[in-house]
C-alpha cells in the first residue's frame, strides 16, 4: 500500500482526492501498489465531507507516520507550505506540488534537500497545470538546447483578453464577469498584473539554465493597462494580444526574461489559444519550434498532474527528480542594442502630431477613438512625450 497525505483541501486538495478515488485503478497499476490516500492536512473539519474522516489538523501527524511516504502540497504560498515540505522532506517522504510560487522561490534548496534524503520533490503542476511541460523539457527534449520559451501560462488572463477581443467589451467589465465565472480572484492582482505568469516562466528559465531566476526580477506588466481600443487597433492591423512570460537563452548561457502583453499574428499558433487555455512554445537549436496545450487551470486538470508526480514518486524514488537547478544567479542576458517593432496607441485627435513624431510607422487608423500605428524597428518608445498612451512590443 502506498499511502498518501494531501496539504490543503481547497480547489487542487480536493481535486487531487478525486482523481486518486476516481481513477484508482489506473494511478495504482501505474504505481505498482494500491496509492491511498490517508490523510488531508486542513485547519477545517468539512463535515459531511466523503474524505471527511481523514482530516488532520496537526502537520505532525502526517510527519511522523512512517506508513506516508509521498505528500501532495497544494496549500499554496511559501509560509507553511514551505515549512510543511521541508519537514517532510528530512523525513524523506516525496512531495509533489502544484505550488508555483514556493518552488520559484525555493525549488533549488528543497531539490537539494530531496536527494540527500532519497527522496523526490516534484512539481509538474506549478507551471502548466494539466500541461506535461516540465516532463516534456526534462525527457523528450534533453536532446535539444533550447533558446526560448514563450507562454501564455495564466489562464485568467487569456480569457479576459479573449473576452474583450470577441465582445468588444471594457477590461473592467470583462474581469467582473471572469470573477462571477470563477475564473479570478476576489483579488486578482497577482493574475492581471502578471506575478502569476512571472513566477511560473521564472521556473521555466530555471529548467532551461540550470541556474536560478528569482521572480521578483522578471520585468512585469500585467493587462490592466490594455483598453479595448488597443485590441480593436490589434485586430485591424492582423494581430491578437495576449499575455506572455518569455525566457530567452544567448549562445553564452545568458538568459533574459520578461513578462508583458504581447502582440502577435493571428497566424501564430499562440494567438489561437483562447478562453482559460494556455499553451507554451518551446524552441529548440535542432528540433525548431514545438507548442504544448491545454488547460492550465483548474481543479481537475492540475490535479491530474500532481498525482501523475505522486506515480513518478511512487515508481522511481529519488531518480524521478528533475535534473533541477542550482542557487546560483543566472546570468543576465544583454538585451542592449536590440530593436522591436512596437504598436503605438494615442487619441485620435493626436493623429498628426503622432505621424510627425513617427515618421515613416506603419498607420492602422482610428478605433474607438483612438489613433494607433505600428513602428519599424527601435529599441525603445519615448512614453514621456505627452501624447502616447500605450506601446506593446510585437512578438516576432
């Protein structure tokens, strides 16, 4: 008997319970033993709850019963939940999470600390959700040296853009119906001004690398800025926006990162990706360019992933772990000198001072009162000039 506890009955928890129950026959065959799950971490009681028996509030419970040998961390944040996997971890129990935030803030140390326990730390769900990305850049790619990744890796905000690109709707008014559908936060300042998207392709870059990219210094602009007449003004000139974390790595291992709103043709496979989808699209020196699908979202579809983890944890031990990434900084790719073509929105009453000020720019013309043309080649937009109110680089 393989014998699982879950931290954290919320969305992931519950869903994780779920696809152990449901599909038990698979996850065990896969597994090699029957995988059970024996206890759920939570500070509540979820009476009339089927896994209701099982709830623990003492993590110590869990920790110290030699019969566990693989948690499931899906509690979120990098307080407990980092605490919690560490203390597992010295007890050389296995944890598999879909906690993106503390594995880009802590990945390398817990890794670490998993082999020299024996035992694996995992973590598929924290980028792509129910999309295999890491397994597939760790086996079927280590062939490849790959010199970007580009993703679109929150779904929140890719249905809102689709929202406002298909209803010609406000971007207030698309993030209330995107949190009456479930599908934001309360709060959704980590999803619309990027963090979210931040974090997971911080991870990527560190998969990438082999070095650390700390998050917290991954350029970042979210959609709160994009106006409708910035996708009107996008569709009229062939392109689709959409939210995008890029990891760019140079022939000297260097790496830059980014997050922002990108515009991209509507013939490029990510501009397809719509609603709460996400795809990522990998580049590699031999193979070219490969995109993996799916839903990067919910309950199901991320629990999928962890518990395919817990199978991985359950069949190999120690030797599933990623070949993961060490502490050291990454070094900085130097972006100087390189020049983008930019979309530039400004009123449409500002039309010729605009054309003036950007001789020779493409014109897509006025929408919803707005003026937009499309630059050549620069490394840079003067925002500061009093008439541009927004800029969004072409991703080419």
């Amino acid at each position: 008997m393989i014998h699982v506890a879950v931290f954290g009955y919320g969305t992931v928890g519950k869903g994780v319970a779920e696809v152990i129950d449901r599909n038990n026959d698979i996850v065990s065959s896969a597994s090699g033993d029957k995988v059970s799950v024996k206890y759920i971490l939570d500070l509540l009681d979820f009476p009339g709850d089927p896994n209701e028996a099982k709830i623990v509030h003492d993590v110590n419970v869990i920790i110290s019963d030699p019969e566990v040998s693989i948690i499931c961390e899906t509690m979120g944040g990098t307080g407990a939940a980092y605490k919690f996997t560490k203390a597992a971890l010295e007890q050389g129990k296995s944890v598999c999470t879909s906690n993106k935030e503390l594995v880009a803030k802590h990945g390398a140390e817990l890794m670490k600390l998993a082999k020299a326990n024996g035992c694996a730390y995992l973590f598929e769900a924290s980028v792509g959700g129910g999309i295999p990305i890491l397994r597939t850049l760790t086996t079927a790619l280590t062939a490849e040296r790959i010199t970007q990744i580009a993703g679109i890796l929150n779904g929140t905000t890719n249905f809102i853009l689709t929202k406002m690109e298909e209803e010609g709707a406000g971007f207030d008014e698309t993030l209330k119906k995107a949190q009456e559908l479930g599908y934001a936060e309360a709060d959704p300042t980590a999803d619309i001004e990027g963090h979210d998207t931040a974090r997971k392709i911080s991870i990527l870059a560190d998969i990438m690398s082999g070095h650390f990219t700390d998050s917290d210094n991954v350029p970042t602009t979210g959609i709160s800025g994009i106006d409708k007449s910035d996708i009107a003004l996008a569709s009229k000139a062939g392109f689709k926006i959409r939210l995008l974390g890029i990891a760019d790595r140079a022939d000297d291992d260097s790496v830059s990162t980014v997050v922002a709103p990108f515009m991209l043709s509507k013939s490029h496979p990510l501009a397809g990706v719509c609603d709460v989808f996400n795809a990522i699209f990998v580049t590699g020196n031999m193979l070219g360019e490969t995109m993996y699908y799916g839903k990067g979202a919910g309950s199901l579809a991320t629990a999928s992933a962890v518990v395919a983890d817990v199978i991985d944890a359950a069949r190999k031990g120690s030797s599933t772990m990623y070949p993961g990434w060490d502490d050291v900084p990454v070094k900085a790719r130097n972006a100087a000198g390189e020049k983008h073509r930019y979309m530039v929105r400004f009123d449409a009453g500002n039309s010729d001072k605009a054309r003036a000020l950007f001789e020779g720019a493409e014109e897509i013309g006025v929408c919803e009162g707005k003026f937009g043309l499309i630059t050549g080649p620069a490394d840079r937009i003067d925002t500061g000039n009093g008439i541009v109110e927004n800029v969004i680089e072409i991703y080419e």
